[in-house]
C-alpha cells in the first residue's frame, strides 16, 4: 500500500524553537510519521482515500527546545488524528 500525505501548511504556535530549525524539524516529523504509519497503520476511514481540510493536533505534548524532538512529538499528535 502507498500512503501520500501532503501536508501544505503547518501552523507552529508558541513553540520553543526557531525559524532556522525549521529543516530539521520538518525531517524528524516526517520520519516519524512513516515510521507510525508503518507499524500502526491509516485509520479506517482514510484506507480508501480521502483528505482531510486541517487535522488539529490539539494539545500536544510538546517539551523541550530540541527541533528533532519536537518534529517527533508534533508526528505523534498528527498520526493521534489520522492513524488506527
């Protein structure tokens, strides 16, 4: 199975880190989006296609300054919305 997910904005507010982490943010979400989407899997009503206009996170657990810590924890609060 092909799984595409095109994210075209990510609104980042209040988080405790800068603009030049932005790369290596965006990385380590990516990599930890596939990564949960490998082991658990597209939740049921997105396995036959479909898109979603916004998928708030809610209130993430967001902690520390570090950018491939925060890439990860904003994955798991996006997979939290379109995974099993």
């Amino acid at each position: 199975m092909t799984i595409k997910i095109h994210i075209e904005k990510l609104v980042l507010d209040g988080l405790p880190v800068q603009s030049h982490d932005g790369p290596e943010l965006r990385k380590a979400m990516a990599k930890e989006l596939v990564r949960l989407l490998a082991e658990g899997g597209l939740s049921p009503e997105l396995v036959g296609g479909g898109a979603y206009p916004d998928v708030p996170a809610g209130n993430a657990n967001i902690s520390g300054k570090n950018a491939t810590k925060v890439g990860r924890e904003i994955a798991r609060a996006v997979y939290g919305r379109i995974g099993k």
